[in-house]
C-alpha cells in the first residue's frame, strides 16, 4: 500500500560559512572540486559539533535537504538541509553540477537535532533559492559509506553509516515499523517518503500500513505497539537502512 500522504522529513543537520557557491561545490565554489571536498571530509575525527543551530521536531517533521556527493566512495555526500522551504521552494530548486535532490519525507516520531557537524574547508550552509535571504540550506550529516543490498528495476536498498547529533522518541503505546537484517540487526522506520504537507502520521498507526512495501531479499518485516518509550539516540555515527523506489524510506539500526 502507498501512504499519499505529504512531503519530507528530517534525519541528519554547523555555523561557519567557508565562501561557498550556489552553483558548485561547497569547498571551492567551483563546478569540479570533488577530489578537494574528498580530502577535506576524509577524516571523520576532524569534525567539529555546534549546538547552535539545535532544532527540536515536534509532531510533523518535514525535510527538504541537498546533497553533494564527495567521491570518496559510491555512498558518501554531504547532506544539507532547508527547514524555512515551503515544498513550492524546494520543487522549484535544479540542482547545481555535483548536486542532487533527496526525496521529500516526513519525520514519524518526535525529534530533535542536538548539534550540526562542521568540517575545516567545508562550507556548512549554501543558497539554492536567492529569493529567500541568507544560506537556507544547512550542513546536518555526513554519509560516510555503506553496503549496496539490492539495484534494479527503480529500486536500491543499501545500508548506510551516517554521521549526525540527533535524537529519535517514539512514543509508548504508539506503533513502530522494523525490518530485522538475516544477521538479526533490527531497523526502525523513521522518515518515509510524501507528497502533501498535509499528512497525518496515524496512518502508520495501521497494523498494515507497510504490509505490501519492498524490503531487501531474506529481510524480515514486523509491526508492534510499544509498552514504553523507544529513544534512539545517534551521537557520532549510526547505520541506516535506506530503500529509493516509488516510495523512499529510512529505516535506523536500534
């Protein structure tokens, strides 16, 4: 069953601008600086978190991010993300050379973004819409590398390191969906793929609101309600599952 639903959703989220350009990459400002940005971000020890730009998501979570593929490896991009973007903002963005657009989602449980990662020599904001003021887009995440499970017909499931300051809070008595890896690695829906701002997350209240979605080969899909609070906290680095087709979801390793 698709969920036609609304629009995006948060999962990743520094301050200082390193002269950065709308139209290229975001160490040089140029169109084909990739080997820099690699070098740049090589060492994830080289991050530096800033509590400043601490975001908290009550109830809808919608996200509109940017990412800029680094070429250190087929996974890893910088992620950056807009929460002043109306969907009409984010619809009317073409992405730069180097650039590329995530799926609109929305955030299923209560989040807050504690702090945003900053690289020396990394732009942490960029301007895709010069008619709003100020750099809209912000540096929340880094993806690091990952694992390509499945690719093929409209379809890739990969699992993912991702580096973010974020905290995740479902509630007790509410439904979490979980796909549980061969390996018996369990993963958490946390944003799934909209259409509307309009949404209303008691749709995946459902006990069969994923019950025809895609998962990977030889993975397991299960439903519950929780007897108490889940938090899933990621201070640093946390794996993800994410699945790109029709619909697009991410799914957080517990």
């Amino acid at each position: 069953m698709r969920l036609i639903v609304s629009v995006g959703a948060m999962v990743l989220a520094c301050t200082m601008s390193v002269g950065c350009s709308d139209t290229g990459d975001p160490v040089t400002g140029s169109s084909s600086a990739a080997s820099n940005t690699s070098s740049a971000v090589s060492d994830p020890s080289s991050v530096v978190w800033d509590t400043s730009a601490s975001t908290e998501y009550v109830g809808l979570g919608f996200t509109f991010k940017m990412y800029y593929d680094t070429g250190e490896n087929m996974f890893a991009s910088l992620a950056y993300q807009c929460n002043a973007c109306s969907l009409e903002d984010y619809a009317a963005i073409v992405p730069p050379e180097g650039w590329r657009k995530g799926p609109t989602q929305v955030l299923i449980p209560e989040g807050k973004m504690v702090s945003t990662p900053s690289f020396e020599g990394i732009s942490s904001t960029e301007d895709f819409l010069p008619e709003l003021p100020g750099d809209e887009f912000l540096l929340i995440a880094r993806t690091l590398d990952g694992e390509l499970l499945e690719m093929g017909s409209g379809t890739v499931m990969a699992v993912v390191d991702v580096m973010r300051d974020t905290i995740f809070r479902y509630p007790a008595g509410g439904r979490v969906h979980e796909l549980t890896s061969p390996d018996g690695d369990v993963f958490v829906l946390f944003v799934y793929e909209v259409d509307t701002m309009d949404f209303d997350t008691a749709a995946f209240e459902a006990a069969d609101a994923l019950a025809d979605y895609p998962v990977p080969e030889g993975w397991t899909y299960s439903t519950r309600v929780l007897e108490e609070e889940l938090v899933m906290a990621t201070e640093g680095v946390t794996t993800v599952l994410a699945i790109r087709g029709d619909v697009s979801s991410v799914w957080q390793r517990l």
